[in-house]
C-alpha cells in the first residue's frame, strides 16, 4: 500500500479512511488529462499506470494528481492505465486538500515530495 496510507496517527484513520473510495482502470483507460482541474487524488495499488505524456510508467505504491490538486493548477500530464487492470484507491481534491490541512506533517512530506521530484526532472 502506498506510504502516504500508512504509519499515521490514529485519527487520521478514524477520520479519513472511509472517504477513501475504489477505483479500476482498465488498459487504456484514461485517468487523467492535461489541463483538465482534477477531482481525485489516486494512490496505485496494483497495476501499471503510463503517462503518455513523457513515456514513463508508475506501479503500486506511487500517487497520481497529488501535486496539481495540492498546488490547485491543472493538471500537467496524461495518465492512462497500462496493465490489464490497475487497481487504486482515491480521495476526492477536497477530502485530499483537508487531510493536508489537518495533518501538517502530511503537508510536509508532500511538498518535499514534489520538490524532489521537480529537482529529480530537472537533472536527468
């Protein structure tokens, strides 16, 4: 399971879990597009999940639509679904935006997380 689920406080689970939602893809499916206000925050939890927009590839355990939804723009890149299924978990933007509010270490580690990755793009 993806880490941003996990090792939290026990409120976080009380208060959180179940507005966490289902969600399968299917090959091709899109799941997100380029330039479009996401409305869900996913977390991949089996399956392969391709950004058609710069050929890479996420598999369990990664987050999908975290930073656009955090930094309130639209999105940057087209998401679609690789394996036969893909299995996630989803919040929707604003159960996801108040869990960040209310759990400033969360909001803390995923703005280091965005950060490393911006900084990961930039030397490659």
């Amino acid at each position: 399971m993806t880490q941003f689920l996990k090792n939290r406080e026990d409120s976080f689970y009380t208060n959180f879990m179940d507005k966490l939602q289902t969600k399968n893809f299917f090959k091709d499916e899109v799941i997100s597009l380029k330039g479009r206000k996401e409305e869900y925050v996913y977390f991949i939890v089996g399956g392969i999940v391709e950004n058609y927009s710069t050929g890479r590839y996420y598999e369990a355990g990664h987050m999908l639509n975290h930073d656009c939804v955090f930094e309130q723009v639209p999105q940057k890149h087209n998401f679609r679904g690789f394996a036969e299924v893909t299995f996630t978990f989803m919040y929707s933007s604003e159960v996801y935006l108040e869990i960040l509010e209310s759990y400033p270490e969360i909001k803390q580690e995923i703005t280091e997380m965005i950060y490393d990755r911006e900084k990961s793009i930039k030397f490659q």
